[in-house]
C-alpha cells in the first residue's frame, strides 16, 4: 500500500514538473537564437513535456488522472459537486 502512495505521489509530481516545459514554448520565438537552435529547443521541451505527463499519468492510474482531467474541463467548473460526480463516473 505504501509502494502504491510513493508511486502515485511520483505520478503527481511529473504531471506537475512538465507544466514549465509546455509554459516555456511560447518563450521561445522571443530568444536571441538562430532558427535552427529555436526549434530544436522547442521540440526537446515539447517532448519532455509530453513524456513527463504521460509517464506521471500511467503512474498515477485511470481513474485518478480521469478525475484530475475533469478538474480542468470548462463545461465542469460551474456544475455542483453533486452533479459533477455523476458526470464522472
């Protein structure tokens, strides 16, 4: 069970670290770089961002990732909590 906590908390914690990946993209057009350096920076950050959450996401399980992912759904942010669970399962 403890095994289980550590590899969930592991999951969330990727999920969380690849956010500054996905956020630095738009930063990139802005930087003093040759073309070439530009999209080869943005693609590396583009796929370890998609690793990262992916992988977190495997290790954090279905049914907890479902549950996070309707967290971030617009037609969710008004329904009451009542409704919401329903939705969900």
């Amino acid at each position: 069970m403890k095994k289980k906590k550590q590899t969930i908390k592991l999951g969330i914690i990727l999920i969380i670290l690849c956010i500054p990946f996905f956020l630095f993209l738009p930063v990139v057009p802005f930087l003093e770089m040759d073309a070439k350096t530009k999209i080869t920076l943005s693609t590396i950050s583009l796929i370890i961002g998609e690793v990262m959450f992916w992988v977190g996401g495997i290790l954090v399980g279905k049914e907890l990732l479902g549950k996070y992912k309707s967290y971030f759904k617009p037609k969710n942010w008004f329904i009451k909590k009542a409704d919401q669970n329903k939705d969900v399962n």
